[in-house]
C-alpha cells in the first residue's frame, strides 16, 4: 500500500508541474492571524469540500506549498496553510 501512495504522489507531482491548473488562489487567500497559548499564528483558508490541513514540516512555512499544488487541491478540499 505505501508503494501505491508514492506512486499516486509522483503521479500528482508531475500532473500539477505541467501546468495543467496553475491558479493564484493561494496569494489571493487573505492571511489570517490566530493567537494560541501566547502563540501567534498565521494562516490562509482556500477552497470548499473537506478539509486538509497542509503541515509544512521542520522549519518551513506555508509559503513553501507551491501554488499550483494548493490551488489543485483547493478545487475540492477546503485547504489550511499555516506558519
């Protein structure tokens, strides 16, 4: 089964890299700030269905998602970036 998802992965890599839906949404999303336990947060809200929250791991940030990517899924899932 982890074959399959690296493989659905790869697939969804190379389908948004080609250009196939590039939208802005991403950048047109207004950034959002939340306070939590003293801690400040930033983030964006795009698109409508299920949500998925991207977690951008270790020291990145939601700027790092490439739009084209985000803007795919949000076609379908409402989508949560965060700092």
């Amino acid at each position: 089964m982890h074959g399959r998802f690296s493989l659905f992965l790869c697939g969804l890599i190379l389908f948004v890299s080609c250009g196939c839906a590039v939208h802005q949404r991403q950048q047109d999303a207004p950034l959002q700030a939340a306070e939590v336990n003293g801690v400040h947060l930033g983030y964006r809200i795009l698109g409508n269905g299920p949500p998925l929250l991207l977690i951008m791991g270790y020291a990145g940030t939601m700027d790092v998602w490439d739009p084209a990517m985000v803007s795919e899924l949000a076609l379908q899932r409402t989508v949560i970036l965060y700092r």
